[in-house]
C-alpha cells in the first residue's frame, strides 16, 4: 500500500501543474507563442543544466556503470527495432515502420521522468534520467532522422548526425561560460 501511496503522492502534483496549464490556456493567460518559449526555456536551458549538475553530482562509480548504460541502451533500442519491425509488417512502409519505432521506444523522461522519478527516489533518479536521454538524443533521435530521410528519398540521411550531435557540445559550452569549468564529460 505504501508503494500506490508514494506513486500517487509523486503524480498529484504534476496532474495540477497540468491541469493548471490547460485552464491558463483554455482562459487565454496563456497564448501559444507563451508556450512554444516556455518549452524552449525548459528544453534549451532548465532541462539540460539539471541534467549536467545531476551528473556532476553523480559519484564516478555510478557514471561508469556500463552495465546499467548498456541495459538501457540495449532495452530502448530493442523496443525501437520491434516497434520497427511490427510496424514494417503492419503497414509495409518505411516512413511508418521508422514512426513506430519511435514512438514505442522514446522515452518520456525528461518532462514527466524528473517530477515523478525524483519524488520516488530522490535525486539519484537524475543519473538515470540522463542515460534515457542521452540514449535518445545521441542515437534514437537521430537514427528516426537518417530512416525519415531516407524513407522520403532525401539521400543517406547522414544530415541528421551533425545536428544532433553538435547540440550536446552546445550544451557543454554554454556550461563552461556560466562557470561550470570543473565539469568534465568525457565519452
């Protein structure tokens, strides 16, 4: 009883500060151009620096566990691949198959991961949560991208590695102008 009770204390508040954001939209407090800066506040700069301070937090052990990253990489890609393959025997389409993939395997930590997992678990949560998204960001995100390309006969899709990729090293740099130099992300 005391689990249901923990997961409910941890999704309570993240149902009302939905529901918060759907009244202030539906009351027009909120318009959309409110809420495309919004996200890109949260998922240009609150996002990856609670990320990159979580890691830097993190002891080395735990950052070096390749057990633990390789059963999350293993476990989201074998997701996306049947996911691709179910969709590739559904509906005979590369472009769709690619999709279903996708949507069956990408993980939804960084909005509703952080609230529930670090209320559950507390601050160690953010190490996992920072896998899943590395994960997604440095392979998922840009293999869907290279497979759409590819699906829409865009040539190799290798376009896609550049900017993914190159959005990491973005992160690092602004870390490091904000005085975060002792930070050290090796790979």
């Amino acid at each position: 009883m005391q689990i249901i009770e923990n997961i409910i204390a941890a999704l309570v508040p993240v149902a009302f500060i939905i529901a918060l954001g759907y009244l202030a939209g539906k009351q027009g407090k909120l318009k959309p151009d409110d809420s495309l800066l919004l996200a890109k506040l949260v998922l240009t700069w609150i996002f990856p620096s609670l990320l990159l301070v979580g890691m830097a937090n993190t002891p080395r052990e735990q950052l070096l566990n390749y057990k633990f990253i390789l059963a999350t990489l293993v476990g989201m890609m074998g997701m996306y691949a049947l996911g691709f393959l179910l969709g590739w025997l559904r509906f005979r389409s590369p472009l769709k198959a690619t999709l279903k993939g996708f949507v069956v395997a990408f993980p939804d930590a960084a909005f509703m991961g952080i609230p529930i997992m670090h209320s559950l678990f507390g601050a160690s949560s953010l190490y996992a949560i920072l896998v899943l998204n590395l994960v997604a960001s440095l392979l998922m995100i840009p293999l869907t991208t290279m497979l759409l390309d590819i699906g829409n006969g865009k040539g190799s899709g290798l376009s896609a590695l550049p900017t993914s990729w190159g959005k990491m090293f973005v992160y690092v740099t602004n870390f490091k102008k904000m005085g975060y130099d002792g930070l050290i992300i090796s790979s």
